[in-house]
C-alpha cells in the first residue's frame, strides 16, 4: 500500500510538472501572437490606404457582419449609440443616390444637417471647365490630386456601402463607428473608403424618401458612407497618389501641454 501511495504522488507530481510546462509554453505562444497582433493593428491604423478602385467580389456575409458589429461596438457619449448603419448591395439603389449627386441639389433649401459642395451643379470630381487637362501627370505627394486617367471610387463603384445616419448632435459617436467599421475591415483585408458627399443628395429634398428606402429612423440624418470591398488588382489606383497620403507634420499637428 505505501509503495502504491508512493508512485501514486510520483505519477501526480509528473502530470503537475507537465501541465506547468504546457502551461507557460501556451503563455508564451499566447503572448507572441498577442503582440504580432498588436503590431499588426497599429501599422494599420498609421498606414492605411484609402481604396480608389474596387472588385466586384462580393463579401461574405460573416464579414459583413464583423465589420458591423465593430460600429456597434463603438464608444459614445453616455452609451446612447445614436447610430444607424444601412448595409446597401443593391447596385441600383447606389447608382440613384449616385445620380442625385452628379445632378445636383434638388429644388428647395437643404434639411438642416446637409452641407453643400461648393458647386453641386457639377458632377463630384468634375474639374472646372477647362481644368480638365492642367492636372499634372505627377502630382506631388500629399495634394490628394489623382493621377492622369485614375478615377477616385464613388458610391456606386464598391460591392458593400454602409450608409450611417444618427441622431442631430451626435456627429461625433457616428464618426466613432465608422472609423470602428473601416478599421474592422481592413483587419479581414479589404479596402475601404470613407464618404461624406453622398449626404448632399440622401439629405436633400428627396430625404424623407430616402429614409424609407434605406430604413433609416426619422429623426435621423445621414453623415457618412463607407464603401467596403477588395481592392482593385491594378497598383495604381490605391488611393490618389499609389498609397497612403503624406501626413502633416508631428509638431504642426500636436501640442504638448505640460506642467
């Protein structure tokens, strides 16, 4: 019976001796991905590119659901998440909001909440009459001027469009959760672009109907659109200038205030 005893606490102190080895090396692997992870995340949020082109590749709809689930998951003010994301992949829907914005302001004074282009009469990246062929074939980095022939994504031009709407006052929590969405998704690999200009037509005259068509609460207004998708193959229409803009200076942008 002693000796029993004996190999009995032996076999329990080896299986202890074990699962105390698995254990640090399961913390250890656990911990390297941790920070592979963390390194990951942060080069994204500080080279990002905005897509300019865009597949037709459609996207699952487990990673559609991801990327919303990171816009509701978003911080605001007392957690009143006074959001609303209308996930738009009808093509038709997004070439009319489309053509609301190449045909300008409809009649009438915009709901309050829209903000004008400087000229919605003309197309969004039209340039003026007799501009069109003064842009310069290589522009220098940081104007967010395209390069010759490159044609900067609209609305229509993405497989996924994520149109966000909330309530007046809360422009800043729906600012939150895009960038939320557009964050998850370049983590799952796709590209993604952020639009205000849409807001001109959905925010117009016609808005009343739009909120029906996209679902949208009534004491909503639309702020921005995220378009969602693979990027296009060809290099040279990421983003305006081949890749992420020119930031501004450190010391331009920050102030130090200490004690």
């Amino acid at each position: 019976m002693k000796k029993l005893s004996i190999l009995t606490c032996s076999i329990f102190f080896l299986v202890m001796l074990s699962a105390c080895g698995q254990s640090v090396t399961t913390n250890q692997v656990s911990s390297q991905t941790a920070q592979k992870a963390y390194s990951a995340a942060a080069e994204l949020l500080t080279s990002v590119k905005t897509t300019q082109a865009f597949s037709e590749e459609q996207i699952p709809s487990e990673d559609v659901e991801a990327i919303l689930k990171a816009g509701i998951n978003a911080p605001s003010a007392m957690n009143t998440q006074p959001w609303h994301f209308s996930v738009v992949t009808d093509k038709d829907v997004l070439e009319k909001i489309s053509g609301d914005m190449s045909g300008g302001m409809p009649g009438g004074a915009p709901p309050k909440g829209a903000v004008p282009p400087k000229d919605a009469s003309k197309p969004q990246g039209t340039p003026p009459q007799g501009e069109a062929d003064k842009v310069p074939s290589n522009p220098p980095p940081g104007t967010g001027m395209p390069k010759s022939g490159v044609k900067k994504a609209g609305i229509a031009d993405a497989p996924l469009v994520i149109i966000i709407s909330c309530k007046e006052g809360s422009q800043f929590d729906a600012g939150l959760a895009c960038q939320n969405m557009a964050a998850e998704a370049q983590l799952l690999e796709y590209g993604s672009k952020i639009l205000t200009s849409p807001t001109i037509a959905l925010n117009s005259s016609k808005q009343a109907e739009y909120k029906k068509l996209l679902g949208t609460p009534d004491d909503h207004t639309f702020v921005a659109a995220l378009l969602v998708g693979k990027a296009s193959s060809s290099d040279d229409k990421v983003d305006s200038v081949s890749s992420a803009s020119v930031r501004n200076s450190f010391s331009d942008m920050v102030t130090y205030v200490k004690p």
